[in-house]
C-alpha cells in the first residue's frame, strides 16, 4: 500500500496524526452501502504483517496484508453515498 511507509514513519517517530480517513466502497453492485471512519489526533502503535494461509485455496490469491493499531483522540463512522449519515463520534 502506498501510505504504509508514512505509516512507519510515524511509528518510528511517535508523531500524531491529525486526521486519518478510512473509505470502504462497495464490492460490484453490493447493497451495502459505502461506509467512511474518520479518526482525530490519532498514532500508530504498532504494524504487524499479515500472511495469508497459504494452504487454504480460497486465501491463495490474498496480497500481503499489515495490522495497524491505532490509538485516537475522537472516532467517526459515517455510513451512505452523499450527505452520509453518522452512526456516531465517540471521544473519550
């Protein structure tokens, strides 16, 4: 992914991001609905590479994936197309 050496980097550094944006789209003609999750003042904790079971055919074809963990200031889920509608903010 082209954001992952950023990503690094701000692990390395322990720099805060100010926002950082999640898009979900819809896989060809699902129903469901294009969701966004928008974190503020956030930091990455850590990155962990994710392997694939290579001996399971339906993950055969599954890139390198990573697992970042994020700590964040405030969370928002929007859900719909347009004027989304916002499932919540939470802040601690």
């Amino acid at each position: 992914d082209q954001g992952e050496p950023q990503l690094w980097q701000r692990l390395d550094s322990g720099t805060m991001i100010q926002e950082v944006t999640f898009e979900f789209n819809n896989p060809g003609g699902s129903p469901i609905p294009p969701a966004r999750v928008v974190l503020t003042n956030a930091r990455v904790l850590t990155i962990e590479p994710i392997f694939p079971h290579t001996g399971d055919p339906d993950s055969a074809n599954y890139r390198r994936q990573s697992r970042i963990r994020m700590d964040y200031q405030t969370i928002s889920i929007e859900i719909g197309p347009g004027d989304p509608v916002v499932l919540s903010t939470l802040a601690p």
